[in-house]
C-alpha cells in the first residue's frame, strides 16, 4: 500500500463481531454491495475494502467479516488486533447470541486495552419481529452500560444498515483526529530525541 | 474504455490451494463470456471461475502460496486492480488432521516424530502477535554473538526467549507485547484442560487403542501359557541348526568351482601353447588359401599373447612366424604394385599390408605404382597409333610410287584415307577412353588414402606429391590430345618432344573427325568433374576443351568455305522460276543450305557450352577468329559469283565477243554466238543477268537468312563482319549492272546514227515523210530485244536495265538532233515524227532525265506551222497502228508484269 501515492484516502477498519448465523455477513454484504443472501454459509475471514463517502469526504472502508463459529475462536486475536472499529452484532431472535456480545467485548478490550474503542452493540435481524427475544430494552441498558450505541437493524430491508457502519467510521475518524492531535505533540518530539542520541551515541 | 475491474470483497481471504473463493467486486462483465482472465496470488485460475453477476465470481485458489493480489480481467475493461488480498498456504496434514487426501503411510512416519510442532503452528506467533510488517530482521550473526549456543527456535532444548524475542519482536510495542503476555498465559492455561478436552473430541480412537492394546496383552499371555515364558529360545535354535546346514552345502558347491575354474585355465594354456607351434604351419597353409585375413588375425593374436615372452622356445615359434609374414608382406607389396589391379582388389591388399604392420607406405606405393601405370599406358597407346600411322603413311607412299601418273588413283587413294579413321583421331578416342577409365581408380585410391580410409598412416607431403602426379597426369594428357589435334597450341620446343607429333591430315577429313573427338574429350571430362577434381587440374582440361573447339570451329568454317568455292564448279545455270526470287539458279540457296548446315554443326558441337567449360563466344580471341572466319565464308561466296560472272573473259569465247555493228538485219547478234551447242555455258550476256539476279537475291535474302540463324543459335555476328559482306555484294551488283549496260547499250546506241544517215540521208531532204524512218524502228526493236533477254531471266531486273538503255538513247537522239547543221521542212517532219514516236513508244521506261532529253532534241528542231505539221500527226497514227505489237511489248510488259512478248 506504501507504493500507491500519499493521496490515497483514509483507510477505516471495521471488523464484524458476534455468534455464528446472526447476519455478519448478511449486514456486510448488503452494506458492499446491496445484495441480500439467504443461503446461510458459514464464513471463516472475507475481507472487504471500497472507496465510499464519508460526510463529503472519500475514504476506504475496510471491513473484515469474521467467523461466529467457536471452532476459529483462536485465530480471532489476531484479527481483533488490526481492527480499528468493532460491530458487535447479535441476533434479536436468538437470546444466546445477546450474551454471547458480553464474551466478544471483553476479547476485544483484552486486545486492544482501550475502553474507548469504537463500538457499536448491534441488533440484526429487526425484520422478524414476532420472532424477538431479546427486547430493545435490554439491550440498550447494555449499551449504556458498555457506553456505547445501540442500534438495531435488518440485512434483509436494510434498515439501518447504513447508518451502523457510517456511525462506526464517524467515531473511528473523530478517534483518530484525536489520537493525532495527541500524538503529535509527544510522539514526534519523542522519536526526533531517540534519533538525535542515537547518533550521538 | 470502462474503468477496469476492481476486486474489493473476497471470501475467504486465506486457505490452501483448492479453496471455493467467492471474489466480489465491480466491472466484472456483462456476462460470462466477458470474464477471460483470473489470477490468484499469480496463479491462472480461469479454468475454475465461475461467473456469477458483474458483482461476483466463484473460483477455486491454485497453488499460489503466501499474500497475493487477486486480478480479474475482462474483455471490455481490461486487467483490473485489487483492494483485498488473498493468503494461500500449504495445509500440512497431521495424523490428526482431518483430510479428504488420502495419506500415504511412510510419511507418516516423519510425522509421528515431528507431531508435537505441526507446520501451521510454526507459523503461529506464540504471542498471538501479528509478525506482519516486521519485515526489518534482526541480523542472525548478532543473534548468534548474543547468545552462544542458544536459538529461536520454539522446538529446540536451547530455546532462548531472549533471542526469540529479538528476533521476531524487537519492534513490537510493549503494550502489545503485554498483550502477548496475556495471550500466552491464557493458552498455557487454555493447554490445561485442552488435555481432556482433546480426548473427549477423539475418545473413539482412544477407545479403540485401548481395545487393541487388551487384545495384544490377551494373546501374548496365551502365548507365554503355552510355550513357556522364553518363547523365542527354541526359535533360536532353529535358526543356529539351518545356519550350520546352509553353509555346509555352499561350502561343497564353491570347492567344486574352484576346481572346475583350475582345469579351465590349464586347458587355455595348453590351446595357446598349440596354436604357437602350429601357427606356421597354418599360416603356410592360410596363404596358400588367399585366406590373408585368416593370418592377420592370428598373427596380431600370437603378437599379443608372447611378444613379451622371454622364453626360448617361444621365441624361436616366434621368429618363424615372423619369418613367414615377412615374406607374405612382400609377396602383397609385389602384388599390389602390380598393374593393371582392380581398385577394390588394391584396396584389400593396402589392408592386409597395413594390418601385418608392414614396413611399406602400401597405399602410397599403389598410387605411385598406379600413376605410373597411367603414364606407360598413354605412352604404349600414343606408339600403337603411331606404329598405325607410319604403316598407313607407308602404304600411301607404295601407292603414290606405283600409280603416281594416274590421276585417278590419286583421287582413290584420298578416298580410301577419307573413309579411313585418321589415326591421330583413333589415338584420341582411344587417350580418352583410357582416361576415364584409369582415372578415376587412381583418384579415389587417394582420396580414401588421404581421408584415411585405409587405415594407413598419411606421410607429410604426400598430399602435395599427390596434386602433382594428379596435374602431370592431366597435363600430359591435354598436351598429347593438343599433339594429336591441335599442335599449333603447343609450345613448340619444351613439349613436341614430350609427347610426339602427329602428322595432320588435310582439312577435309580432319573436319568430319573433330566434332567426334570433341564429343570424346567431353565424356572424359565429364567424368573427371564428377571425381570433384582439384579445380586447377579441371581448368587445364577446360582451356583445351575451348582451344580445341576454337580450331574446330575455325576448321569447320574453312571447310565451307572450301565447299563455297567449288560451288563455282557446280553452277548449272538453270534458272529457277519459282518462289518469290524468280531468275536465280540453285547457287545461292547451295550456300545458303552449305552456311545454315555448318552453323547448326557449330552450335551442336562447339557453341554448346557444357558444365564447367567456358563458353567459346566469352572468349574475344574465339569471338574475333569466328568473326573472320565468317566473313571469309561469306565473301567467298562473292568470289564464287564474280568469277562466274566474269571466268569467261579470259576463257576461249573472246574472239566471239567483241561487239558485232551490222544490227541493221534485226537479228539478235547472240544467234550467232550461240554456235556452240555442246557447251552446258549461256551465253556471256545470260550469265552476266543470271548472276546478277542470284547476287541480288543472295544480299537481300540470303544473308538475312544467314544472319538470323546466327542469331537464333545464340550466336550474335558482329555487325561489321556482315556490313563489310553487303558492301562486297553491292558493289558486285553494281559492276554486273554496269558491265551488262556497257555490253547492250553500246552497240545498240552506236547503231543509231549510222542507220539514221544510212543511204546518204539528210535532214535536209525533199522526200515527204510517210512514215518514221528506219533506224527508230530498228532501235525500238533493239530495246525489245533487250527487255525480252533481261526478262528472261528476271523480270525484276527489266526495270533497273531498260530505263538506262532508254536514257542512252535519248541521249544520243539529242546528240545527233544538236550535230544536225540543216533542216529542210520534209527533215523537220521527220525529224519531229521519229522523235515523237520514240518517245512515246520509250515512254514507260523513260527517266525524267531520258524525258528531258527527248524535250530537248525536239527543241532544237526548229518548229513548224500549224498546217504543215499535220503531216506528223498522220504519220504517227500510222505508226501507232503499224507497230501496235511492238508497243504492247513494251508498255504493258512495264505496266502488267509478264506478258508473252
């Protein structure tokens, strides 16, 4: 990426969380490219990048669909690691899926040891109304609790699906400009010293 | 062009070869026939893609291994980019792998050692660290300082984690190295009860070792029941007893070999001793067999095995048998240079010299022995011919002694030596003929020796020597067939001596031989082209091929031009009719046919140029004696005709020649000239017409002819040569022309004036004139006479003869007209009538200047009266009526060609 000119947008990366078959990849899909599956297959890492914009301002989405399954659970710290913004996604029919977002959050601030990390608790699945299990109340107590947004959607209408992953890269952007703001005080005084003693050294 | 397309989903992002991508994207065709190029992590994957929608693509990974871009290219859009990358590994597959590949069992035994450090867990950071991006390694050589006899490597007993450390995060932040920590803590944790919980996910298989390890203890102690607790002793000695049996036989079987191998040896000894001492005896025998291949062989076989010998016996054995091949070596050599020998046959005996380590250059002394052979027998057939030639010449002496008076025998014993083969030309056909058959023997016999195909051992310089027996042999015979043909192209002095002379026979017989000899001399060197002869020794032949066929042509052309000659000899002087040329006897189509036949004889024989010769017309010299040759040729021709025209003048008719006055009886003079009956000649005046005609008709025609067939032989004479042959006959023409007028005019003009005064007549008479008088009629008859003669011949010549016979005339008309002193009237009408009537009569004929003369005469007439030269009129009318016949003769003749006079 280093070999493409510095005019390259800024690159967000969203990383789906949740249970196996609560609609990761359904959210992603129909966020990329509009597209609504029905066959449930099991994703183990897809990865998907595009240029979209941004409140007036083009950037690149990165999203990094990962696998619900207990089985890949290993290889999740390693994804967990580059993500910049997470989506935790449960399933409002499923009740299981609900407790299981309490596990993911704890994995991902174990990785990323940031309480601030852009979050978004998301239910799927808002279509299926009569099928709900786990109340919008419930759920946005959680929220609150964890201090983060709640919003709920549906892959298959599309509802807010937009909006979870805009909201998401919004906070990703405002972390960021933060963390500069920051860093550019300490951390660039801070290597500039580190050089100059090493060639005094 | 639309944007190319771009990948910007893929799923999965990682797996072995084989794993079912879905790729997602966008521009990826309108449908699947747009779709024409797929690469995975650089690996074609075309043949697997499945196209889906412009958005989707079904493929399967091919073997590419590590992160690689994922390039869809369609027919529109062109090769496209890539946001998202795929990762291919190379799954390893452990006994506890599950596998659709079915496992081969050797391996697995690799794998059983090594099932603690499965490959992809190598790849794993213990940490659960990403080593992405830390590309900057540190140096192992620091490593190794650092840290002596210790390594990264997770497997080994001296891990230092330390160095792992350093080496593979000695730039990772120490928060993620915390969390790292944590990591690790909680997999070492996780390992705890990952114990059970890998037996619970295989208790099947745990199960069923337990199942067979019961079943093996079972029989084991079954075993142990019945045969005792030491089941394996009574094994033991079994296989002791076998042991001891097993040797026993072998033993048995080797002294036996040993002793069959000692007998064997003793038997080859004695056979090698036995054919020693009876080697001479049967190389006696073998030689006198002819079976020299048979003792070559055995000698090289004896010379191998006792050469070295250093006992006595053998020695002497030895020394006999040497004895014995000595002599066959120069029994061969006598052989082989013996000649005449069959190449083939010099070919075996060089062998068989070689072979027996001669100590002869066998093969040099064949080619020495053979060029030899060529020499004598050049020389032995130049003396056989030679011999033939002296008894021939004797033989014509006796004859010429005995019947020298008699022309006849003269003209027979040419006849004889005309049918008889010259001699020289049997000894060029016979040089030619040995030639191309010894040859070619001695020139392969050097090429195999030189290529070593006969083994034999190449001296230095014998290639040189070679060439030179090669380009004598070649000279020697160009230079005696130059002897026998050609010796004018000799050098005189150095070579007469050399190869002998030759008497020549005339030209005449020589020339019918030459193109034979010709055809000889080309087998031949056709043949030695064929041997791929040095191209020195070809040109030597070449150059006499082109000398020789120069003095053949020229030989052939003097010979026509010697028959031309003696044409003037066969003039028949019957004049021909037909055809377009009327009036020409057979000479000029004689020669035509005598030039046409020998240039046709030039262009078989000579102007042909075959392979490897030069071509006669390339060379100046041959091109500058044709020219001449021919122009000789053709103008002997006109030597033929002018003596013919004019032999006679010096013959035994002059006293009958000279020109006869009394024209006054009207008889043609050659009445009686031709008293001489028995004479086959015309008269002179006929001949000179006759002549004249084939003269014109041979520089109009037959030249032409002549001239195009040179040309259409591809023979191109010089421009010159011909010119110089037309001025030649033109001038000829003109001569005869002249000579022919001079003949008929003179007497016929001389006869005018005294036929006018004949009978004292003048001009100033009284006598009315009746009629015209006679001297006009006597000249017109003349000039019928004249035309009559001329058309005989050729019509085509009356209007080139009459017109100057008219023009005399008119010219002495005018002359006598101005010498008149007086006229009376009567002369006047006289006068004015004959001229009139002549001039009308001679109209046809008559030139502008002959018109002009006429006009004059009347002009010095003095002129008449009206009334009184009606009298002219009259008598003109009357003339016209009287001489109607003679009239006719003359004008419609002009006018309506051949008409019976």
């Amino acid at each position: 990426m280093s070999k493409k000119p510095v005019t390259q947008p800024a690159l967000h990366k969203v990383i789906m969380v949740g249970s196996g078959g609560v609609g990761k990849s359904a959210l992603t899909l129909q966020f990329m490219y509009d597209e609504f599956v029905e066959d449930y297959e099991p994703t183990k890492a897809d990865s998907y990048r595009k240029k979209i914009l941004l409140d007036g301002e083009e950037v690149q989405i990165d999203i990094l669909d990962t696998a619900g399954q207990e089985d890949y659970a290993a290889i999740r710290d390693n994804y967990f690691r580059s993500g910049e913004g997470f989506l935790c996604i449960f399933s409002i029919t499923e009740d299981e899926s609900f407790q299981a977002t309490q596990d993911f959050r704890e994995q991902i601030l174990r990785v990323k040891n940031d309480e601030n990390i852009p979050f978004l608790l998301v239910g799927n699945k808002c279509d299926l109304e009569e099928r709900r299990k786990v109340t919008y109340q419930e759920a946005s107590d959680r929220a609150k609790q964890w201090g983060v947004t709640y919003v709920e959607t549906s892959a298959k209408t599309r509802e807010h699906v937009d909006k979870v992953f805009f909201d998401l890269m919004r906070e990703i952007r405002a972390r960021k400009m933060e963390e500069n703001k920051t860093n550019n005080g300490r951390g660039k005084d801070k290597n500039k010293r580190k050089k100059i003693k090493c060639v005094i050294l | 062009m639309p944007p190319p397309p771009v990948v910007t989903g893929l799923s999965p992002i990682e797996g072995p070869p084989g794993t079912r991508i879905i790729i997602r994207g966008e521009n990826f065709g309108t449908k699947s026939s747009d779709l024409i190029g797929l690469k995975i992590c650089g690996c074609d994957c075309l043949l697997s893609a499945e196209w889906k929608s412009p958005n989707k693509i079904i493929a399967r990974s091919g073997p590419g291994k590590g992160k690689g871009d994922v390039i869809v290219t369609t027919r529109l859009n062109g090769v496209g980019t890539c946001n998202v990358s795929f990762k291919g590994y190379h799954e390893t597959i452990g006994p506890m792998k599950e596998s659709a590949v079915w496992v081969e069992e050797a391996p697995l035994f690799v794998w059983g050692r090594h099932s603690l450090s499965p490959g992809s867990y190598q790849q794993e950071d213990p940490l659960g660290l990403s080593v992405e991006g830390n590309d900057k390694k540190f140096p192992e050589d620091d490593l190794l300082e650092l840290f002596p006899n210790a390594t990264g490597d997770i497997s080994s007993e001296n891990f230092s984690a330390c160095w792992f450390l350093l080496e593979n995060h000695h730039c990772t932040s120490f928060n993620d190295l915390q969390a790292g920590l944590l990591h690790l803590r909680r997999k070492v944790e996780g390992q705890k009860e990952g114990q059970l919980s890998f037996l619970k996910a295989n208790v099947g298989s745990v199960m069923d070792q337990a199942d067979t390890i019961a079943t093996l203890m079972d029989k084991f102690e079954k075993d142990a029941s019945v045969y005792g607790s030491e089941s394996t002793r009574k094994l033991e000695k079994s296989i002791k007893e076998s042991e001891r049996e097993a040797r026993k036989l072998f033993d048995d079987v080797l002294t036996r070999r040993d002793r069959a191998e000692k007998t064997r040896n003793a038997l080859n000894v004695l056979a090698r001793f036995r054919f020693l001492f009876c080697l001479p005896c049967v190389i006696d025998r073998n030689i006198r067999k002819g079976e020299y291949d048979i003792v070559i062989n055995d000698y090289t076989r004896v010379k191998n095995l006792f050469n070295k010998s250093e006992v006595p016996v053998f020695k002497t054995a030895l020394s006999e048998i040497e004895k014995r091949v000595v002599g066959l070596q120069k029994m061969l050599h006598d052989k082989l240079q013996k000649m005449p020998i069959p190449i083939e046959e010099q070919k075996r005996l060089i062998r068989y010299l070689v072979n027996l380590d001669a100590p002869y250059e066998p093969a040099w002394d064949a080619i020495r022995s053979y060029s030899n052979y060529i020499n004598l027998r050049f020389k032995q057939c130049y003396e056989e011919h030679k011999a033939g030639e002296n008894a021939v010449a004797e033989e014509l002496c006796k004859m010429k002694n005995s019947q020298s008076a008699s022309k006849y025998s003269k003209f027979n014993s040419s006849y004889d030596s005309l049918n008889a083969v010259p001699e020289n030309i049997l000894f060029v056909e016979d040089l030619c003929q040995l030639l191309s058959e010894l040859f070619p023997d001695l020139w392969k016999l050097g090429q195999s020796y030189f290529t070593g195909e006969l083994h034999a051992n190449v001296e230095v310089g014998h290639q040189a020597n070679f060439k030179n027996i090669v380009m004598t042999i070649i000279d020697l015979f160009c230079k005696t067939l130059r002897s026998a043909v050609i010796p004018h192209t000799l050098d005189k002095n150095a070579d007469k001596a050399l190869v002998g002379a030759w008497t020549i026979p005339d030209i005449d017989i020589i020339a019918l031989w030459l193109p034979v000899c010709l055809r000889y001399i080309r087998s031949t060197y056709k043949i030695l082209i064929k041997l791929d002869l040095p191209s020195e020794a070809l040109d030597i032949i070449s150059t006499f091929i082109l000398d020789f066929k120069l003095y053949c042509m020229s030989v052939l052309l003097k010979q026509t031009t010697e028959q031309v000659r003696q044409l003037s000899s066969q003039e028949n002087w019957k004049i021909e009719f037909a055809g377009t040329h009327s009036g020409i006897t057979e000479l000029p189509i004689e020669f035509e046919e005598l030039v046409q036949t020998v240039i046709r004889l030039i262009k078989e024989s000579v102007l042909t140029t075959e392979q490897r010769e030069i071509s006669l017309l390339e060379n100046a010299n041959a091109q500058k004696e044709l020219d001449k040759q021919v122009e000789t040729l053709l103008s002997s021709f006109y030597s033929v005709l002018k003596s013919l025209a004019f032999q006679d003048d010096e013959s035994g008719y002059n006293e009958d020649h000279s020109p006869v006055v009394s024209q006054l009886i009207g008889t043609p003079i050659t009445a009686y000239r031709n008293h001489d009956a028995n004479n086959h000649i015309p008269i002179w005046e006929c001949r000179l017409l006759t002549t004249l005609s084939n003269c014109q008709y041979t520089n109009n025609t037959v030249l032409v002819h002549i001239s195009r067939s040179f040309t259409m032989n591809g023979y191109s004479l010089s421009k010159l040569a011909i010119e110089n042959v037309k001025t030649k006959f033109t001038s000829l023409e003109k001569a005869l022309l002249d000579a022919y007028l001079e003949h008929k005019s003179d007497p016929l003009v001389g006869t005018i004036e005294p036929s006018m005064y004949l009978g004292r007549f003048d001009w100033d008479t009284n006598n009315i004139p009746s009629d015209i008088r006679p001297y006009a009629k006597e000249c017109i008859n003349n000039l019928i006479h004249v035309h009559s003669e001329v058309y005989t011949v050729s019509p085509s010549l009356v209007e080139s003869v009459l017109p100057q016979v008219v023009q005399t005339i008119a010219e002495e008309l005018f002359r006598l007209m101005s010498c008149v002193k007086k006229f009376s009237l009567a002369g006047i009408q006289q006068a004015r009538a004959d001229i009139c009537a002549l001039q009308e009569i001679l109209l046809p004929y008559s030139t502008p200047k002959a018109k002009t003369f006429f006009n004059d005469a009347l002009d010095i007439i003095p002129s008449l009266e009206k009334s009184s030269s009606t009298i002219i009129e009259d008598i003109l009318k009357q003339v016209r009526v009287r001489m109607r016949l003679q009239i006719l003769c003359l004008s419609s003749s002009a006018l309506n060609g051949p008409v019976i006079t």
